[in-house]
C-alpha cells in the first residue's frame, strides 16, 4: 500500500469511522446519565413530596405522576442499552486511536512489518468488523430476550 492510499484511508474511513464511533459513545453516554440522574432525583423526591403533602397543594397528584415516569425511564435506559452501547461505543474507538498511535511509533504490530500501512488497514477494518458482528449479536440477544419474556408474560 502506498503512503498517498494510506493518507486516503486514515483520512477518510479511519477518520469517518472515528467521529461516529466518538459521536455515538457521547449520545449513549448523554442518555445513559439523563435518565440515571432522572431515576435516582424522581425515586429519591417521592416520598418527601408525599410526607409534606399536607404543605405542598398538589403533592399525591405530582407524586402520582413521577411514580410511573420512574419505571418508563427505566424501562427506556433498558430497551435501548445506552450504558452497554457507550461502553462498547468507547472502547472501539479506544482501541482505533490506539492503532493509530502504534502505526506512527512503529511499535506492538506495527514493528517490523513490511508494510505497516496494510496492516494498519486491515486491523482497523477488524476492528469495525467486530463492532459490527457484536452489535448484531447484543440486539438479538435482546430480541431473544424480550420474546421469552412475552411468551412467559401470561395473558389475560
């Protein structure tokens, strides 16, 4: 692989692939700690909204409403995996700024290797690969998850 292929790749699919692996682990991070904070502040202020009902006018009614939204932000952070999703999101992009930074020092893998630039490629193509194959695996382990739980779920 020539040097002006390799600048072609690390500046176009390398980079790509850095901002939406960096772009995708920041909003599964952002919604992972939204609804966190939103579950422990609504779990924890319940039960003095309800004790100082008598004070506060509308205390059962706003309590009635934060009950129910707990579970729903709950369920939600659970549906849509945001603390799994920023931590995998994180480490593949972790794991490309390495092999960027061992393709430059000419160390690890990159150590006497005939052509450092192929190589490069091909790990970091590796790399995109198993995020991919894993993020598959993980949503149907999910859907698996969710269908024998309805199938368990008895109806009435």
């Amino acid at each position: 692989m020539t040097d002006d292929e390799f600048i072609s790749y690390r500046d176009g699919r390398y980079k790509s692939a850095m901002e939406f692996y960096d772009k995708r682990a920041a909003s599964n991070k952002k919604w992972y700690r939204f609804f966190s904070i939103y579950v422990l502040v609504s779990s924890v202020a319940i039960a003095p909204i309800l004790a100082f009902d008598s004070v506060l006018s509308h205390g059962k009614a706003i309590a009635a409403i934060l009950a129910p939204t707990v579970a729903l932000a709950t369920a939600l952070a659970s549906k849509f995996h945001f603390h799994e999703y920023w931590l995998n999101y994180r480490a593949t992009w972790d794991a490309l700024q390495h092999e960027v930074q061992w393709h430059t020092a000419r160390v690890g893998p990159y150590k006497e290797v005939p052509d450092r630039n192929a190589v490069f490629v091909e790990r970091v193509e590796q790399l995109i690969s198993r995020e991919g194959t894993d993020w598959v695996a993980r949503e149907e382990a999910s859907n698996q998850a969710e269908a024998v739980k309805k199938k368990s779920t008895p109806t009435k």
